[in-house]
C-alpha cells in the first residue's frame, strides 16, 4: 500500500484494525468449530420404576434415561429367576422402556405386561445390548410388567 497519499494511512490502520478484529472473532467461536467435540455427558439416572424380587424384596438395578427410554441395567443378571417392574408410586410408565443385557448371560427373557412377549438374548455381542420392549406389551392400565429370564425357549415341535 503506498502511504504517501492522502487517505491511505487511515485505510491501511482500518484494514489493520478489521484483521485484529477477526482473528478475536476466529478464537471465541473456536469452541463451536464442527471438529471440537466434547465428551458426551453420562446418563441421567432415572427413578421411575421400581423392581423387586419375586418374593417381594427390592432390587436395586440401575436404570437411566436414554432419549425417552428408561433403560433397566440387567447386566449383572445371570442364570434364571424372575422379577416384578412397576412405575414408581404416584408416576405413569416410561414412553419406552428397554433392558440391557449382557449377551450370552442368559438365552432369553419373557415379558409379561398388557401382552407377553419373549425377547432372545444374543450369544455374542461387543459390551451389553438393549432390548427395548414395543408398545403394547405394557399399557397406561398395566399394574406391573414380570420378567422372567433363563435358557433360550425351545418351540414345541
């Protein structure tokens, strides 16, 4: 840029002026660049439902919120047996609910609600797997939903 004419000095002090300003703008918006990401926040532990044994005791199996899914953490659960889910007094039923199991624990778990439903469990699976329960096997009139897990069903032939 020539400065020796008139105007120029202040053209050249307003271009220095306008880069400094977008570079300070280059580094507040830095944080919402497509390629900075931050880590994903844990999961929202949940309350909404209560679970106990067959016999009556409770259960304390984690349970968060996914979305609008209420995920039950079965995935110390092994072997057989069975429990009772219901909402938590005074609360409707989740929109969704899903269980997480750990593949190869067990070979199935039957779910009986408004209908019952057998869900297989995977034998082999990469970290636990969600069994997210369709509408209608638990409806807004459904007192509790039972679940009762063991080896993979045979069909009568």
């Amino acid at each position: 840029m020539d400065t020796t004419k008139p105007g120029s000095a202040t053209a050249a002090a307003a271009c220095l002026v306008a880069a400094l300003l977008s570079l300070a703008g280059c580094a507040s918006l830095s944080a919402h660049l497509p390629w900075r990401h931050r880590a994903t926040p844990p999961p929202e532990v949940s309350t909404a439902l209560t679970v106990a044994a067959a016999d009556g005791t409770a259960l304390s199996w984690p349970q968060v919120w996914q979305r609008n899914d209420v995920v039950l953490d079965l995935s110390a659960v092994t072997g057989t047996g069975s429990a009772v889910v219901m909402p938590r007094a005074g609360l409707a039923w989740p929109v969704r609910v899903a269980l997480r199991v750990t593949a190869g624990s067990f070979g199935s778990i039957e779910v009986r609600g408004a209908q019952r439903l057998i869900l297989p469990v995977p034998a082999k699976a990469r970290g636990p797997v969600d069994l997210e329960l369709p509408p209608g096997v638990y409806v807004a009139a459904t007192r509790q939903i039972t679940l009762t897990w063991g080896p993979a069903n045979v069909p009568a032939e």
